[in-house]
C-alpha cells in the first residue's frame, strides 16, 4: 500500500464529490428558478425569488436586478428588485451612472474583486466603501440588452470566480425572456385599462353634450360633434335661458384628446354659468375669457363662436372669440359670412368683445361649425373647404336641419376618403322655418 497515493486519490475523490454536489447544487437552483418563472407569480415576486436564490448559491451580500429605460437618458437602468443582508448598501449614483454606462457600452459580464483598487470607476471616498467586490451580467432579449443583474459582495475568500460568471448568465438567460413577457404584459394591461378609461371618458365627455336638439317653434334646430380622438376639444350647446330666449354656442380648444376634453370641460361650465346669469353674449365672452386666463396655461386657447336667438323677434345677438364666421344663407342675396372682431378666450387677461345682432327671416338657413370641417384632407392634402361646404348646402338648404347636418358629414367623410380624422368635427344647424 501507499498511504501518499490513496490520500492523493481521496482528495481527488473528495474534489470531484465537491464538484458534483456544486453542480446539483446549480441545477437544483437553475430548476427552482425555472419552475417560478414558468409560474403565474407576479413580476415583483419572481424577480424577488431571483434574487434571493442568487444570493443563496452564490452567497453573496446583496443583489439586484436592474431594467433599462431607454426612454431616461440620464439614469437608464431602474432597480425593480434588491434583496441583501446589508440593507444599508446602495449603489452611490456617480458609481450607478458609470457602470450603467459600462454595461451598455461592453455588453457583457463584469467581475471585480477588490473594487477599491479598481481603476474603470472613478471613486469618492466613504461612497463606495461598503463595496469590495462586484459581479454584473447583462439581460439580453434576442440581442437586445433590456438590463441586467448585479450582485455585490461574495463571501467567498476567492472573491467573484469565472463559474459564478457563468451560472449567473445562464440565470439571466433564463429570466430575460420572463422579464419581457412581463413588460409586454403589464404594457398590455395597462393599455387596457387606458382603453376603459378612454372609453369611460367618452361617455362623460358625450353626456356633457346636447343629446338631443330642442324643441323651439318656428325653428329646426340640429348639432353634433365627432371627436378625432376617443375624446376631443370640441363643444357645442344649447342653453335655454327663458321662454323666448335660446342660448347656443360652438367652441374648439387648442390640441386634442384628454387634456382638450378637460379644458372643454371647464370651459362648458364658464359658459353655463354666464347664460343662467342672462349676461349679454359680449358680457359672456369676457368674463368666460378671465376664467380661461386664470385657470389654463398660456399655451392653452379657445375659439368661441356664441349666440342668443330670440325666437319671438327672430333677433339674433352675438360675439366671437376668434372662431370660424358662421355662414348665413338667404333667400334673397348669396351666402355671407357674420363676420366680427375678437380675439381667442384665454390669451389676454381681459378684452371687450363686440355684440352684433341679425334678423332671422322665414326660409333662413344658419350653418356653424369647426375648422375639422373645412380642414379636412383628403389623400391629395386637399381641403373640403369653406366654398365646397357652400356647395354642398345649397344643393340641400331645403332638407330638415337634421338632414343638412348628416349630408354635410357624409359630404366630408367622401372628401377624405380613407384618410384619418386629424381634428374634432363639429357642427350646429339653424333654420327658421316659412
């Protein structure tokens, strides 16, 4: 026998048990690891078990799990998920923003043991003292970097070894599709739940609108608006302000969707307030102006056309605040615009509006609308135009109010054609009776 040779064979034999009993080790956790992420666990929770099995195997101090944003350019990875013993060890910006600049340049797994002496990473004093050693490995998604995963501080005597570089790719491998999945359905989610509060938005923004024309004798009255967007910054209404008397307005708010709809909102309130004031129409226009002023940013402005028809002297009485000149169509002379001065609601703190006033006569044909209608473009980048509107309505002047309000539409939607609806679409038709 030789005693030298067989301990030489039974710690050889003892290496290879240690080996084998490591690499169950690996498998074990790559399997656990796999299992939770083919789970229904959350996000949250399975980037946490991530962790957690890392720092367990790998035995390390802390660890974390880190997502980029290419949408931040000043700090692009965003930590979702830390675990550690030393809950007091963070990673220092100046050190955050230079390994996150690293990683995107190089791509590909870091390994440092003692950091301190490291010279990639500039370093300041007591910022980074709690820091000794360092492994970091990139989170790739069909070749796209999309994060990574740091861990810090191997309780090992070798420090960080080449085999934790490789098992914690491998983890990365396994969790980079995971984490997307996840992004795509949290995106998805939450796509929805703007869908349902778009949807939820419209409804409210709809009731806030006549639904339905009133009912004045000697008059056939229709309006109507189509939104570019689930919701837009256009409005109309009616506002009966006693038996003769009938309030009706047009208004486009600058920009489009939620934050139009909102402004379209409070401006429907300033204005309502007004009318059951039985403020004149100039009267109206500029108080509604302060209100904007004071509660809208300087980029944000309407265009108000507003009216009092009073439908016992067939007396019309108006201002404008910057909006399309309304069409009047007569049985005795051509189409004409009801031209007046005035400036958009909300850019001056306060201006003095002028009050015209017409006569309505029997037959007469009173057409707003919004610039969506005369704006329109079709694939040509041609507009519909004010004077293919005319057109249009002298072919129709003798239909119903209803009718001329959805022969115009349709008239427009022929114009366009396959083109989208790039603005809010609004109309109100008028028409005294013979």
């Amino acid at each position: 026998m030789n005693p030298g040779k067989d301990i030489i064979q039974i710690q050889k034999l003892q290496g290879e048990i240690n080996q084998l009993r490591r690499a169950v080790e690996e498998l074990s956790m790559l399997n656990e690891i796999a299992v939770a992420i083919s789970s229904t666990l959350s996000l949250d929770r399975i980037l946490g078990l991530i962790i957690q099995k890392c720092l367990k195997h790998l035995e390390v101090e802390q660890g974390a799990i880190m997502l980029l944003d290419e949408k931040t350019e000043e700090k692009p990875f965003q930590t979702v998920a830390r675990r550690g013993d030393t809950i007091s060890l963070q990673l220092p910006y100046r050190l955050d923003s230079q390994l996150s600049g690293w990683m995107l340049k190089n791509r590909k797994a870091l390994i440092i043991n003692g950091f301190q002496e490291d010279n990639r990473f500039l370093k300041r004093g007591k910022e980074t003292f709690s820091i000794q050693s360092l492994l970091v490995v990139p989170l790739k998604q069909k070749g796209r970097m999309i994060g990574l995963i740091a861990l810090f501080n191997s309780q090992s005597d070798l420090g960080f070894t080449q085999k934790d570089s490789r098992l914690l790719e491998i983890i990365a491998t396994q969790s980079a599709q995971v984490i997307e999945n996840a992004r795509l359905l949290e995106e998805e989610q939450a796509l929805i739940r703007m869908q349902e509060e778009m949807r939820l938005a419209y409804e409210i923004q709809m009731n806030l609108l006549p639904t339905q024309a009133p009912v004045v004798d000697g008059y056939d009255i229709a309006g109507k608006s189509i939104p570019a967007k689930d919701v837009g910054g256009d409005y109309f209404d009616f506002i009966p302000m006693n038996n003769h008397q009938l309030a009706f307005c047009l208004g486009d708010v600058s920009g489009k969707g939620m934050p139009a709809a909102l402004l379209m909102a409070n401006l429907q309130a300033a204005i309502r307030s007004q009318t059951l004031l039985n403020v004149s129409s100039s009267a109206c226009l500029e108080h509604s102006n302060l209100h904007m002023f004071q509660n809208s940013g300087p980029e944000k402005f309407a265009t108000l056309f507003y009216g009092i028809l009073d439908v016992k002297s067939h007396q019309l009485r108006y201002s404008n605040a910057g909006h399309n000149y309304p069409i009047l169509f007569t049985s005795e002379k051509s189409p004409f615009c009801l031209e007046s001065d005035g400036i958009v609601l909300g850019c001056l703190e306060s201006f003095c509006f002028h009050e015209e006033q017409i006569s309505l006569s029997p037959g007469n044909l009173f057409i707003l609308y919004s610039d969506g209608i005369t704006e329109a473009f079709n694939s040509r980048e041609e507009e519909f135009g004010e004077e293919k509107l005319i057109e249009v309505i002298e072919e129709i002047r003798e239909d119903s109010a209803q009718n001329i309000l959805e022969k115009i539409l349709h008239a427009v939607r022929l114009h366009t054609g396959d083109s989208t609806q790039d603005d809010d679409i609004t109309l109100v038709v008028i028409k005294r009776n013979i």
